[in-house]
C-alpha cells in the first residue's frame, strides 16, 4: 500500500490545515478505496457501481437482467445480484469507517453489457432457458447509435425500477451490517445519475425509500440515508432549484456536463480538440480543466440555485476536473463543499485546494 511519508507527509499536513475544501475519492474497488485512504481521501465522492458488474462471475446474471422478458425474469437474476452488490458494500463500507461513501446507482452505457459474440448470446439465452432468436431480437432492439445520449442513468432506474430497488437494498443492507462490524454510524449518501428533471428524481427516490423502509421492517435497524443526484446535463443545472427540492445533494459530473455543453462526444474528442487548442478557439482540454466561461457558468449557476432552494445542500463534483488545480481552485471560489477524484490524484487535490484557500485569503 502506498502511503504519504516524510517531508511530503508534512507538506499535505500543511496544506490540509488551510484548505476550505473537503477532498474524496472516486473509488469502486477495495484496493482504490484503501489507496483513497492511504492519500489522505476523506470519503468517497462516487462509486461506479456499473464497474462492480463486469466481473466474469456476475456479468452473466447482468446480461440476464437487461435482457430478461418480463420483471420475473429480471428479478430472478437480480436475486443472484443482491448477495454479491451486498458484500461490495460492506466491504467499503468497512474500509471507509464512518467517512462518507457516496454511492452511485447503475449508470452503464448499455451496449457495454449486451452480448456481443454468438457464444455470449448462447450461453444467455440458455440461461434464461429461451430461444436464441428471442435473445438476438431484444439486443437488437436494446441497439442504440448513440448510447451515450441513449438508455443510462436513471432513465434504467425509471424503466426498470427493480434494478434500483436491488441496488438500494444492497447499500441498506451492507449498511447494517457495516454498522455492526464497524462500531460506526454508516450514512450512505445515493446518488441517481444522469438526472434532468425532478420528476425523475421523485421515482427513483420513492423506489430507494420503500426500500430502506422494507429492510427497517426486516431488520429491525433505523437507516439514516441521503438522496442525492449528479449534475452532469445542462437541464439540471437550469433546473437545480426544482432538482434541490428531492435532493439532498448534488455533485456535478463535469465529463458529461462538458460533453452535453460542448456538443463534443468525451470518447472522440481526441480527433480534433489538439486543433482546437493549437488554434486557440479553446484555451485547454475542456476535458481536462473546466471550461470556466460555459461549463463552469452551468455549475455555477445550479450550485446557486440548489442553494437558493435548500441552503444547507451538499455541493461536490466528481468529474475527472476534481483532481485538476486550475478545476479545483474554481471549486473553491464557487463554494462547493468537496472535490472528489480518482485515489491518485487525492494528494494533488489536497495541495490544489490549499493553494485555492491562501489565493482566496490574498484577494
Ligand atoms: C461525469 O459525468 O462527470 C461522471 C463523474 O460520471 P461518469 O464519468 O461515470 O459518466
Ligand atoms: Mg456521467
């Protein structure tokens, strides 16, 4: 495990001393989350949880969870599901000790988990014991030309409400658990993805609400809990005052947030946006630093107007902008309460933020 030592170790304490903004990590996997904290990472910002289903063992029960019929069929795999996402939380739960753990419902570019070969589209449609030709005709109509804009986030929640109902028992669950084998109070904070309007947030919340209250009945537990949502379309930053009302917190996907803004696909940017710099019609990667005059207005703008409705809403942003200097000094002079990035980048965000503190005490 790698760990802060010596003179930098002093440095950090430095720079963790003056800084204003919380820092986190985006972390899925045990060893991130260990790593997170080894860096000095005070929670974590955003659990991928759609990362938790390529594993060779699960992405079977996933394949027949999208491509299952009816509801019976999808939760008969999501009942395999449950166990394995359950341990997934306890474990960083368990690892994260009572610091926060944000927990991001699936947001999966579909396509990713369809079968792609006749052997996978076999082995499905065997499982689920039905024709092959029954398996090939739902992929073909799961097809989309451009999944990004497409069937993910919360609109899976919305379509599929039990895919969520699973998900959200499975944090609740762990959270018991972690409670017990931990001695601390585990308040997991759930975040619905790719949110535009309230309206969305209203069902899915009601979804991660009767399940929490179910597994109160079940276990006899009382669950303290967050709902929030991400920021990431430049509908929900227009509308975060409607948004604010059903959330408990926002944090702001600044990577599809910069590719909605911009028009400009994050996957193919690379094609063109050297030019773009070498040319000086963008200053810097908008992928990489954000673009203060537009993507940086809509963050702006929805940090306002969440706060405007409910004053004390937690503020963060977890797009790959969180462990970027220029990013996170911007964070800082808008009031955001954390920065969340990836483990390695935790001990350049502490020391950004810090800087971000004493230029804020200068001016
Ligand atoms: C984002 O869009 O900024 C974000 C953090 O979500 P993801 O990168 O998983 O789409
Ligand atoms: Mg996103």
């Amino acid at each position: 495990q790698p760990e802060l030592s010596g003179e930098f170790a002093t440095l950090m304490g430095w720079a963790d001393k003056v800084r204003r903004l919380k820092v986190r990590a985006n972390a899925e996997t045990p060893a991130d989350a260990r790593m997170a904290r080894s860096f000095g990472a005070e929670g974590i910002g955003l659990c991928r949880t759609e990362h938790m289903f390529f594993d060779a063992g699960r992405i079977l029960a996933v394949r027949e969870m999208i491509l299952a019929d009816d509801e019976a069929g999808r939760r008969a795999a999501l009942a395999k599901l449950l166990p394995m996402q359950r341990d997934d939380f306890v474990e960083l739960f368990e690892i994260m000790k009572g610091l926060p753990v944000t927990i991001r419902l699936l947001d999966p570019p579909l396509h990713e988990f369809l079968p792609h070969t006749e052997a996978e589209t076999l082995e499905v449609a065997k499982s689920l014991g039905v024709d092959v030709e029954r398996i090939e005709r739902r992929n073909k109509e799961l097809h989309e030309m451009n999944p990004m804009l497409g069937f993910r986030g919360c609109r899976i929640a919305i379509a599929f409400p039990e895919i969520a109902e699973m998900q959200a028992r499975a944090i609740f669950e762990a959270a018991v658990i972690a409670a017990k084998t931990t001695g601390e109070t585990v308040v997991p904070e759930i975040m619905v993805p790719l949110i535009a309007t309230k309206a969305e947030l209203d069902i899915v919340g009601a979804v991660i609400r009767k399940a929490a209250a179910a597994v109160e009945e079940e276990t006899g537990a009382k669950l303290t809990f967050q709902v929030g949502t991400m920021i990431e379309l430049p509908r929900a930053a227009l509308q975060a005052d409607k948004i604010a009302e059903s959330a408990e917190f926002f944090s702001f996907g600044t990577n599809d947030l910069t590719q909605t803004t911009f028009g400009v696909s994050r996957d193919d940017a690379g094609t063109f946006l050297g030019t773009y710099v070498q040319k000086g019609i963008v200053e810097t990667d908008p992928f990489v630093s954000i673009d203060v005059d537009g993507v940086g207005q809509l963050v702006k703008l929805g940090a306002e107007r969440g706060r405007a409705t409910r004053p004390n809403l937690k503020l963060g942003i977890c797009g790959e902008h969180g462990g970027d200097p220029a990013s996170v000094k911007f964070c800082d002079s808008i009031g955001l309460d954390y920065v969340s990035c990836s483990p390695f980048r935790v001990p350049i965000a502490r020391l950004a933020a810090a800087q971000a503190a004493l230029a804020h005490r200068k001016a």
